[in-house]
C-alpha cells in the first residue's frame, strides 16, 4: 500500500482549507515508527501556528504544504525505520507529535520512536488521544515550570477545557488545594475533576474571591492574566500558555511570570499515564467525529468552547470511552 486517506491543508489557512483526500503513505526514517492512527485530537489555534506550516517556530523555515494537521495521536505500531529499539510492531503507543512535522489527521503517520510512550490500559484509543498535548501542557506547566507541591494553592483558568480539564486533576493529584474558573453550566464538571471551588467567569470576578494562590495557570489570556496577578502571593508563580506575561507587573507583585510551549516528552507521559492508569487522571471529550468530518471539528473549536477534546476517530475498533 503507497496511498492512505488523509485530511490535508494545500494552502496556508483556516478550516476551509482542509481536504480529505488520497495522499501518499508515509515512510518511517531512521529513529521513526510508522503509526497505523486508530485516533487523535484537535487543538485550538493549531492551524494558525506557523510550526503547523512551515519547518521552524517562527515561520522563517520552508514552506510544509500540503500538511496533515492534528498533532495528538493514539495507535499501533505498524513498521519499525532503521535504528529503533524497544518498541515492536503492533505496540499500542500514543504521543504528542513534533508541531513542524504532518500530523496524525491520517490513517497513517510516521513519528519519533522517543515521543511515543505505551497507551494507557486503561483507556480505548478514542480517549487516549485526548491525552498528550492537553496533559502534557498542564504538567510541564505545574510540576515543570511552577514546582506545584502537595498543600499549595492553585487558580486555573478555563477549569472545563483541553488543558485546564487535566491540570485540574494533575494538581489534586499532587495534593494541592484547587480553585479554577468555568462557565457555570460546566461547574459540577469541573468541581467532579477535583477543584475544591469552581468560580463562574461570567458571573464572578475570580479576583474578589481568590487571594494567595502560590501558582496561577493561564489558559485564556488578555485581561484574564493582567487580572491574575493581585490574586498571587509574593514569590508565587503565573504560568500562561497563551502570551508572555508582563515582566513589570510581575516584578510589580513579586512573583514570577512564565510563559511556554508545550514540547514532546516521554517522561512526562509515562508519569502522566501512569495517573491514568491509577484512576486519578480521565481525559474529557466533548465529542468523537470521524476522520472525514475533521474540517467540521476545527471550525467547532473556532465557533465554540468545547468541554474538553474533539477526537478524530480514524479505526472504529474499540470503544471512545474509559474501559475498566
């Protein structure tokens, strides 16, 4: 076989460029694994990336079109390329892809053997692919960037979607006391992940009922950030994965302000797994679409907020939901 189906952008855009269409199969390169994709997941602002089009950060590298976007998969082993060790064909594996290489929106894609860890027993293919960008994020963002102990207390923004769904449950897990926002149809949701109190964004100013927090993780931005820091405690910790935050205000508060991009890490998902695996961490999906309907699942993320992930179903061979 040389061909798959795949969804493909031609053109630098948003989901009006997408296409589901014949493209060629993949060959895995030394140190790569081909993965037969039975699920991944779409990320929101994934398309505006320029890593997503081109082969650097910043955009200055070359142009990558056609791309296959969907950066979050879970699937088997299918073929080994030159050089890997420990891992086999037909492995269940999951992993965070590389943002300057295709995507998982595909039946087939190739990927490093080292981002890719063994998929969650625990989990079918369909909810394991809401997991690596999204729990990634939150625990680099907690235990890498903010040191988030056991006793401390953290405010998260957006508490019901991708990110702020698994740092709500990777920072009671750590044992931290948890405050997050959420709209208020998403505050049981939210309080059953383990926040210990849920503030509506709409109709509450978290400001006037949070103080002292040691860390705040910004998945929102703007005049959601700029609001956060009188909610720190001196020496506490801002983290946002959306823009830098102001080094004046955060001198201003004596706090630190960090800002960053989620990156591939074995480690990190092993240790993630393992929460998954020991029932204190679920991934939140708000909806399974199948591959031929990814175009509809961006423009869902653009038009709404999803509570939680959109999955790609590309294989339908096992169940979306949390088995055993």
């Amino acid at each position: 076989m040389t061909t798959m189906r795949a969804v493909r952008a031609h053109k630098r855009g948003g989901p009006e460029q997408l296409v589901y269409e014949n493209a060629p199969r993949p060959v895995p390169a030394a140190g790569e694994v081909l993965v037969s994709v039975h699920a991944a997941s779409v990320t929101n602002g994934e398309l505006a990336w320029d890593a997503t089009w081109t082969d650097s950060f910043d955009g200055s590298g070359s142009d990558r079109t056609p791309i296959v976007p969907s950066h979050e998969v879970s699937g088997v082993v299918a073929e080994l390329g030159p050089g890997v060790t420990g891992l086999s064909v037909e492995d269940e594996v999951y992993g965070l892809i590389p943002f300057t290489r295709d995507g998982a929106a595909a039946e087939y894609v190739a990927v490093p053997a080292d981002v890719l860890a063994a998929k969650p027993s625990r989990l079918g293919h369909g909810d394991a692919a809401a997991v690596p960008l999204a729990a990634l994020t939150a625990w680099q963002a907690l235990v890498g960037k903010a040191s988030l102990a056991s006793g401390r207390h953290v405010l998260v923004h957006g508490g019901a979607g991708g990110v702020g769904s698994f740092a709500v449950q990777i920072a009671a897990a750590l044992g931290a006391r948890v405050t997050a926002t959420a709209s208020a149809r998403n505050r049981d949701v939210v309080s059953g992940l383990g926040a210990d109190r849920v503030v509506d964004y709409a109709g509450e100013r978290f400001e006037d009922l949070v103080d002292g927090a040691d860390v705040v993780l910004d998945t929102v931005g703007g005049e959601t950030l700029t609001r956060s820091w009188p909610v720190l405690r001196p020496g506490g910790t801002l983290v946002s994965i959306v823009q830098p935050p102001d080094p004046e205000d955060a001198a201003a508060r004596g706090a630190r302000g960090v800002f960053f991009v989620v990156e591939p890490d074995r480690p990190g998902l092993e240790a993630i797994t393992a929460l998954i695996d020991d029932g204190r961490l679920t991934p939140v999906v708000d909806r399974v679409v199948p591959l031929s309907a990814t175009r509809g699942a961006y423009e869902a993320l653009e038009s709404a907020h999803p509570r939680g992930k959109i999955v790609i179903r590309v294989v339908e061979d096992d169940g979306d939901g949390v088995t055993g």
